[in-house]
C-alpha cells in the first residue's frame, strides 16, 4: 500500500525566473540539512534538457527510527527535464537508501499559471511506501507528516533565494504581499452596497 499526497504552490516570478532559480536553490536558510550537491549527468535531448543531480542530506530520525536506520544521512537523486518550448520543468526526486524502511517519490511540475502568466505554479506530488511488516502504515503516516513540514520549508528556502535574485516587487509581489492584497480586496468587498444582495466572501 503506497500513501500519495499532492499540492500546489505559486511562486510570484515568471517561469525562466524561477527556472534560472531552481539550480541555485542551495544553499538557502532552510536547508542547513543539505550536505552535498553533486551533478552527475547533463545532456540534451529532443530540445530538452535532461540532468541528474545526487544531494546528501541528514533529517532527525524518531526514536523508532533508530531501530531501522543507524546512520540519519541519505541520498537522494533528483531527475529533471527542462522543457523550453512549453515552459514546463517537471522533476522526480527519490531516496536510493533505507528503501526497505521507507520510500519516498516526488514529482513536481513548474510551469506557467494560466490565472496569471507573470506567475510560476508547482504541482507536487508524493508517492510513500514502507516494507516494514506490521509497521508499514505507521512509517507512511509519519513519512507523510515528515513531508509535508519539509515541502513547506523547501518552498518557503526556494522563495527565499528567488527573491534575493529577482528582488521582492516581482511579478504580485511576495506571497505575503498577495495575501495581504486579499485581505484588503475582502475589507472591500463587505463594505460595498450590492441591490442583488449581500456578496458572501470566502
């Protein structure tokens, strides 16, 4: 049985701003547990650019943990493809250690938000499986939570180092410059006078 997640996220800075970022990613506030970064093959292919990266990284393993894995550095290969022609990146991420234990697969897809151009969305998905008998669905649930916390500090270090290339007053601004942008147009909105009713606002 496999745990699978997704959500998505938009970053306020164009497609190839975001592109041109992701290989500068590290190191970043949030990713003091990325040891190494290394590119082991990068090549073009049909217009396309291809690349495998291999990242060390150490993560804080449960007590229970302890009884699986004796050593909390793992690497992880990453796979992507840079699409130029339709402004699509897509990347697949996995662990090649203590897969036994557990397994964790990710794919996220960069491309262009139809809702506003200026902008970036990521499609992320996770696929999490453990081979531990009798222990399989305790380590998907606590790999799920695991992930979760870490895909919020890897977009919130991504952003961080986008904004220090590209500045902050880039396509809406910050993402908190959008929520607040929000918050505002909702003040708004309740203050008006509509002769077909009362407008709920979600």
């Amino acid at each position: 049985m496999v745990k699978f997640f997704e959500n998505k996220n938009v970053f306020p800075f164009k497609w190839d701003q975001v592109v041109h970022g992701f290989w500068q990613r590290y190191p970043n506030p949030e990713s003091k547990h990325v040891l190494s970064e290394d590119v082991l093959q990068r090549e073009i292919r049909e217009k396309c650019l291809h690349s495998i990266r291999m990242f060390t990284k150490t993560n804080k393993l449960p007590k229970w943990g302890e009884c699986f894995i004796h050593n909390n550095v793992v690497r992880i290969v990453e796979e992507s493809i840079v699409d130029p022609t339709k402004k699509i990146l897509t990347t697949y991420t996995r662990n090649i250690g203590y897969t036994n234990v557990m397994g964790v697969t990710e794919k996220v897809v960069y491309k262009v938000n139809e809702e506003n151009p200026s902008t970036t969305v990521a499609e992320r998905s996770v696929w999490i499986e453990s081979n531990v008998f009798g222990m399989s669905k305790a380590i998907q649930a606590f790999g799920l939570q695991r992930f979760k916390i870490n895909s919020a500090r890897a977009v919130k270090g991504f952003t961080h180092v986008l904004n220090s290339l590209y500045g902050t007053n880039v396509a809406n601004s910050s993402v908190g410059g959008i929520m607040q942008q929000k918050g505002k147009l909702k003040e708004a909105l309740k203050k008006t006078n509509y002769k077909n009713g009362p407008l709920i606002v979600q």
